[in-house]
C-alpha cells in the first residue's frame, strides 16, 4: 500500500511541478482594415477549389495529378510524418525508460586480497530509469515539437497552395506560347503568299526590287517567330512535365487562350488573411516551438532528479540462479554547479533565437499585405491594359485591310502595307500576351489570399 501511495505521490509531483519559461501569446501585429486596390467586398470563392473557376477540364487534371506525384508535395508529406514521430519520440523522454541485461563471469580476482579461488557469477536483470520532469523540460520538448508538427502541416499546405499555382501559370503560359505560335505560323503563311505574289511582280516589271526585298524581310521575321514559340512552348511543356512528377515530354493536345472575363476575386479583410495564409500560420508556429526551447534550456539550470531500480536474479552458481532474487532501488540528483556562464547564456541564446522568430513571423505578415496589394493592382492595371490591347487588335486588323486596298489601287506605296502588316501582328502577339498575364495575376492573387481547400476532404471537414 505505502509503495502505491509513493507511485501515485511521485506521478503527482512529475506532471504538478512547474515548467520553466514563458507560456506561448498569440504575436498581436498592426493590420489595416481594408485592402487600399480592394474593389469587390463580398467574400465569396475564396474557399473553393478556384482552380475550377476557369473551367477547363484539363488544368483541372493537372493540378490533380501533380498535388500526388510532385516530389516537393511527396517530400513535405514525409516531413509532416517525420515531425509527427518527432512528437512521439520526445514525448517518450517523459516516461521511464525500461531495460534489461544479462551476464556471466568467472574469475579469480578477490578485492580482498584473498586470491586463488574461482568465483562465477550469473545474472539477469531488469533495469528501469525515470528522470521526473519536475521543471518541464521534456514538457517543452513535446510543446516544441507539436508546434514543430502543426507547422510542419501548414508547410506542406503551402507547398501545396504554390505549386497549384505554378500548374496553373505554366499551363496559361503554355496556351499562350501555342497562341502565339498559331499567330505566327498564319502570319507566316500571309506573308510567305504575298512575298509569291511580289515575286511575280519583280519578275513583270511591275514594282520595284526595294519592295520585294521589304517583303522578304517581313517573311522572314515571321519565319524566326515560329521557332522561337515552338521552342517556348516544348520547354514550358517539359516545366509542366517535371511539376507532374514525370519524365520531360509533350502532353499532346491542350487546350485555347480563350478571351473570356477570368472570375472575380473578393480580397477580404486583411486581419483575415493572417488565418488563411500557411505561411503566416507556420511562422506563427515555428514561433511557437523556439518559444517553448526557452523554458527547456530554463530547466536544464535546476536540479534533476531520477529514479533507478533493479530487478531480476543473480547467482555464484547457475544451480540456485532461479531462487536468487536481486534487486536495487535508488535515488540521484544532478544539477550544475558553476559553468562560467554557459548554462546562462544557452538561455540567452534561445531568447535571442525566439526574438528572430517573431521578427520574421512580423515579416512574413507584412509581406502577405504586400503580395495581396501587388496583385490586386497587377489585375486592376492589366484589366485596363488588356482593354488598350484588345483595341490596338481591332484597329490594326482594319489598317492591314485598308492598307492592302490603297496599295491595290495606287494610293499609297508598299511601306504603308508593310507597317500595317507589322503593327497587326505585333498586337496580336501582344494580346495573346496581355490576356496570359491576366490570367496568371488571378493565380497570384488566389496564391497569396492562401489559396481554398485543397481536397473535397477538406472541404467537408471544414463544413462540420
């Protein structure tokens, strides 16, 4: 009885005693109360699976196959799972830790000086060893390296976020770069008929060599323009490839830029972005853990205290080792005494490394705001940039038709034709262009809201 009583005494006394260091607070950052670019108020698909919002079935695919095969989505798993065994291996240190030896001797040495005799000896012991987490270090051991784990998670949910993202602008990038090869190759098919025609021309004596030779040039920068895309656009395909988790190659057909309105964003409010962002949780967690090492070097100044016992059997003569029982029971105190200084200072060190870690923490937020304001202006200003574009498009299309018929019927000269034939291909190439950064602002401005629920899971649990 008085042996359960000392057991329970000492569990008591281990999880009752106090733990050294601060207790985590919740870093307060100033937040402005609106996004200054912020247009649309109602928070409406910031939760959703956005990529879906483009409805195009084959971004959608992508994206599905990359978030199981890329291997920095694979590796940020397997270091969420590294974090959780973390956990479980410094939880243990809270435990008493069991063993066991064996052994067998025989000798003839006698520390009393009476020599000559053989002695055996024969034992099998079971050990037990228990440090009483008085202080807490090994409580805030485990605190760190829960912390550790949930930031571990948000790592990999922002490893997740980004390469939606880069799926999602390569692929735009990709319809882009196809755009603009078909733009060119038709450019190059125009101007490869019209330098045929011209050459009849010459031949006939109908116009001069100088207008020949200008349409010769302007077949052949069309021609270094379908090269130039067909190369881009095989090398963002190999990018895409690798973001798959496969091997470089072609991904066959895909789809068309096609000039739609892309969705709108709400921003929301910019206290709520510091909930949504995954890095911004990390660092908040990543906080929390070097907080929590402060009270773990805390502890190491105080006195620890441990328990050993023995229990098994032990013999001089392997007839009576089963009817030889041993045991021991002990007690042990260990502290430091004087260290010039080092005991302090690795606390001082851990202050100094938790003071880092807010710091960047307050970074990271103000970096968030910075990246929501960029994209909410990028998309503003390249709204109203593609609208310039879209116009230009219109405009040089009619010049290159009323060009081609002053030209015909002797108005102007060949010069006019050939400037209106280089504007309308340059505005062509520059909305396919305007329109792919459009397109990819959206991604950056979902990337930096933190992006919606990564899985249907998601999802659902969030709905509970």
């Amino acid at each position: 009885m008085k042996k359960n009583i000392l057991l329970i005494f000492v569990i008591s006394l281990s999880f009752s005693g106090c733990m050294m260091g601060p207790d985590f607070q919740k870093p307060v950052v100033n937040t402005p109360t609106k996004f200054h670019y912020e247009m649309i108020k109602a928070d409406t698909v910031l939760n959703l699976r956005w990529w879906e919002l483009f409805q195009d079935p084959q971004l959608i695919s992508l994206i599905d196959t990359a978030l199981k095969n890329n291997k920095d989505v694979l590796i940020a798993a397997s270091r969420v799972e590294e974090a959780r065994l973390a956990v479980g291996y410094t939880k243990a240190d809270q435990w008493p830790s069991v063993g066991y030896n064996g052994n067998t001797s025989r000798t003839n040495i006698d520390l009393t000086g009476n020599g000559g005799s053989n002695v055996n000896s024969f034992s099998a012991l079971g050990n037990m060893n228990w440090e009483i987490d008085f202080w807490g270090k090994y409580r805030r051991a485990t605190e760190s390296a829960r912390a550790d784990l949930l930031g571990s998670q948000y790592a990999q949910r922002a490893v997740q976020v980004s390469l939606i993202s880069e799926i999602a602008s390569t692929y735009f990038l990709l319809l882009d770069f196809n755009a603009r090869l078909e733009i060119s190759k038709h450019t190059l098919q125009t101007r490869q008929e019209g330098l045929r025609i011209m050459n009849s021309k010459f031949e006939h004596g109908t116009i001069p060599q100088i207008d020949l030779n200008q349409a010769e040039i302007q077949e052949a920068f069309a021609a270094t323009a379908v090269p130039s895309f067909i190369r881009a656009a095989a090398q963002t395909e190999h990018a895409l490839s690798i973001l798959l988790g496969q091997n470089p190659g072609s991904l066959g057909s895909v789809g068309k830029l096609v000039d739609e309105q892309a969705p709108e964003i709400p921003a929301g409010i910019p206290s709520e972005l510091l909930e949504r962002r995954p890095d911004v949780i990390q660092a908040e967690y990543a906080l929390a853990a070097q907080n929590a090492r402060i009270g773990m070097v805390q502890a190491m100044r105080f006195p620890s205290i441990s328990l050993t016992g023995v229990l098994g059997v032990a013999s001089g003569d392997l007839s009576t080792f089963l009817s030889s029982p041993a045991w021991r029971l002990g007690g042990e105190i260990t502290g430091p005494v004087f260290s010039f200084g080092k005991n302090k200072r690795r606390v001082e060190i851990e202050k100094q490394r938790t003071k880092q870690a807010l710091l960047n923490y307050e970074y990271v937020v103000l970096q968030s705001f910075r990246e929501v304001e960029d994209a909410l202006i990028e998309i503003q200003t390249l709204e109203q940039e593609l609208k310039a574009v879209l116009k230009q498009k219109k405009a040089a299309e009619n010049a290159v038709f009323l060009s081609h018929q002053r030209y015909l019927e002797g108005v102007t000269s060949y010069l006019e034709v050939l400037d209106s034939d280089r504007s309308n291909f340059t505005a062509d190439l520059a909305a396919a262009d305007t329109y792919q950064r459009y397109l990819i602002a959206h991604v950056k401005l979902y990337k930096v809201l933190g992006g919606g629920w990564i899985s249907p899971e998601e999802e659902k649990d969030a709905e509970y």
